[in-house]
C-alpha cells in the first residue's frame, strides 16, 4: 500500500478557478475545436530526425484488439497512466525524461517531505502547475471522449492529476491520485480551490490553522474513498480492459490490470515501450496514445 488519504473526492470542474477554464476553453472549446476531427494520418515516423525525414509507416493494429472493441455495448474500461499526457507535454515520471530521473518520490511527494521541507514541496508543485497551465488536451485525450460517447459502458480510471481527461470533455474520469490544480488541508482536508504557494511570505494555511497542500495523494497515503472501489467494480465487470501511458509499477492502480484479467477480460496494452506488466496482456499497440488511439477509433468507425 503506497498511497493513502482521507476523504480526498477528486477535483472537478468546480474546483478550477472560472477564469482558467474560461481561458482554456475559449482557446479550445474542449476537444470540439481543438480536435474536432482526428489527425488526417494513420501513420508514425521512425528513423533518423533532422536529415532525412522519418520513414512513416501505416499503423499496425492487431485485428483482436478491433474485433474486442467492435461491439458498442461492451463493458469497456480505460486506465491511464502519465503517458497519455507526454504528446500534451507533461513530463512522465520514470521515462528518459521523466520527473523522478533527477528527484527520489521520498524528498517531494509523501507526507514525511511535507513535514521536514513544505517550502520546497510547494516550489516543487508550482513548477507542475505552472506547466498543466500552459498544455492543452492532445488526441489522445480527445479519442477517449468519444469512446466514452461511442460505448454504452465506458469507464475511464487515471492516475494522471493534471486534469487534462476533464478539459478534454471526460464526464466522469475516476481521478485516483487527485488533481495537481485544487489544494486542501493537510490536516482537516477542507478543500480550498486553488491556493497556492509562490515561495514568498507565509505558508497558506486553513481556517483550522493546518497546512494547505495539492489536493494530490503522496506515497504512503490512502487513495481517496469511493474512487478505488468505483475502479474495482468496472474492472471486475469489464469486458475490455485498456492500460494507456503507464509504467504499470505503482500501486493499487497497477492492480487494476491483474484484476482485469482474472476476471476475464481482454487486456490491451497501449505504450510505446515494453513494461513490467505487458506479459498480461492480450494485445499490445507500441505507439504513442495520441496517435494510436484516434487511428483506433477510425478503424471501429466511432463518429467524430
Ligand atoms: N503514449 C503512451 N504511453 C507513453 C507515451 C505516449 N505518448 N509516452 C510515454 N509513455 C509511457 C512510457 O513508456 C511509460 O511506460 O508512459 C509510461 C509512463 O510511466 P510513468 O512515468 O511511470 O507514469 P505512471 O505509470 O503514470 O506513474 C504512476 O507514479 O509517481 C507516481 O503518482 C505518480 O501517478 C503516478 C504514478
């Protein structure tokens, strides 16, 4: 068990500042401008950059993964991970890039690093909202808000906390770690919007005079309640279970894949690279969610 806090309800539309949203919005109109259509190219490019243009190849999609996918009312359920966020330009966590390639989790992301450095924490936690502020939803993003139009059954489960499945036009994304733009009581867990801390002056504080905090989940606290056991009851019935963007390494989200499977589903991994889970899984799509998942959905014929 690595994570845990009570009674943290993930941040939802409401909890944005109006402002942002209308800012962001008005520059998108969620996925209906920005995406209005799928990317005119089934196709990815592979090989040397700069010189010679890529080498671009149609997009190979195992026939099981469209023949699981092709029935409208099946129980569908999609799980998210960082990846589904790295063409928006959100950094991952453990890519090449990735945020804990320079920082260990201990020293910014549990209660204990709070504790013994808040300032720092908080700094930490700036940056990250400083760059969801400037991303916007990418294909990716967009295919899942028709999915979850096209299929009678859709549930969408991320451990992501930039919020960009809710801008995108989610309805109901299971948010299991939080959401990086709100804030709330380190010690009541009062929400409060979205405070924040620029550095300077004093720490923010609640009415109850404990310390205000992301409304994330830090390792060694509780996910929040009802989020976990939505996620376990659409997994448990789903009869196609796709990981999108994740490592698949940190629990009880890593879980939900295992559960899947004893539980019958077809398994469909979709990330560039191998991970620790693919074993599981009955089919695999090694290319970017942005460009896969639209290609997906044009194979199947979900309306725009
Ligand atoms: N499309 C799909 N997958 C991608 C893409 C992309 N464009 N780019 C990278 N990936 C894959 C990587 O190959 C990697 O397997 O996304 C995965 C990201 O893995 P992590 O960085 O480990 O992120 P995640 O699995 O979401 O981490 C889980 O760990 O640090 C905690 O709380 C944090 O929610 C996070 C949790």
């Amino acid at each position: 068990m690595l994570m845990a806090a009570a009674s943290i309800t993930p941040g939802c539309l409401a909890d944005y500042p109006t402002r942002l949203i209308r800012l962001r919005r008005a520059a998108i109109g969620d996925c209906g401008r920005l995406w209005s259509r799928r990317p005119s190219y089934d196709l990815v490019g592979r090989g040397p950059i700069g010189i010679l243009p890529p080498v671009m190849k149609t997009i190979e999609i195992d026939r099981a993964v469209l023949h699981a996918l092709e029935n409208r009312r099946a129980r569908v359920v999609v799980s998210t991970g960082a990846g589904v966020s790295a063409e928006s330009g959100v950094p991952t966590f453990r890519d090449a890039n990735g945020l804990w390639k320079n920082v260990r989790p201990e020293e910014l992301a549990t209660p204990e690093a709070f504790a013994r450095d808040p300032r720092r924490v908080w700094e930490w936690y700036e940056y990250r909202r400083g760059v969801v502020r400037t991303v916007l939803p990418n294909p990716g993003h967009c295919e899942l808000v028709r999915w979850e139009r096209h299929f009678s059954e859709f549930t969408l489960i991320t451990q992501n906390v930039d919020g960009l499945h809710r801008l995108a036009g989610s309805v109901q994304p299971i948010e299991l770690h939080g959401n990086i733009m709100t804030s709330r009581c380190h010690e009541c867990g009062q929400q409060s919007g979205e405070i924040g801390f620029d550095g300077t002056g004093e720490l923010p504080r609640c009415q109850c005079g404990g310390l205000i905090r992301p409304n994330v989940v830090w390792f060694g606290e509780q996910l929040p309640a009802g989020a976990l056991e939505k996620s376990w009851e659409a997994v448990q019935s789903a009869e196609v279970f796709l990981s999108v963007g994740t490592s698949g390494v940190v629990q009880p989200a890593a879980s939900l894949a295992r559960l899947a499977k004893s539980s019958g589903a077809f398994l469909i991994e979709v990330n560039p690279e191998d991970t620790e889970v693919s074993y599981m899984f009955d089919a695999v799509l090694r290319y970017p969610s942005g460009i896969v998942l639209p290609a997906v959905g044009r194979r199947l014929g979900i309306a725009e």
